[in-house]
C-alpha cells in the first residue's frame, strides 16, 4: 500500500495545531464511541428483529481485533502521533 495519502493528512496535521486537540480527544475516545454505536446497533437489530444487524455488531469487535494491525507511526518514523501508543 502506498503510504503518500497517510503521510500528507500527518503533514497537514502538522500545520494545523488549531484541530490537534479534537483529533487527539478522537482518537483516544474513538473506541468507546466505536462501542457505543455497535451497542446501539445491537439494540436497534434485536427491538426490529433484524438478525443480520445483531450478527454485524456482534463479529464487528471480534474482526478488529483479530485483524488488528500495528498503527503507522511504528512503521515510519516519519510520522508525528498525537498520542502515545498504549
């Protein structure tokens, strides 16, 4: 995969220090928003009866972690996170 993408939005991240604070909230809160909307899809498919939407946000957490892969800025060392990796 061509990393040029990544590397420009950390480059524009990079010069826009006004937005770092959101984006830094995002990604060390992403998660539970993550959780919360899976939790609200389950609720929706099981009130409706709609079982394909229970199945999706039951595997959806169960997929990322299995899938998970190491965050960019291990890889390159290029790159600036905004937060420490946990």
């Amino acid at each position: 995969m061509d990393g040029s993408l990544y590397r420009w939005i950390n480059w524009l991240a990079n010069r826009t220090h006004w937005a770092n604070g959101f984006f830094t909230a995002y990604a060390n809160y992403g998660v539970v928003l993550f959780a919360l909307l899976l939790l609200a899809a389950y609720l929706q498919g099981r009130q409706h009866g709609e079982l394909h939407v229970v199945a999706c946000s039951v595997w959806a957490p169960v997929m990322d972690v299995i899938l998970s892969s190491p965050r960019p800025s291990v890889a390159d060392p290029q790159i600036t996170p905004l937060t420490q990796s946990s």
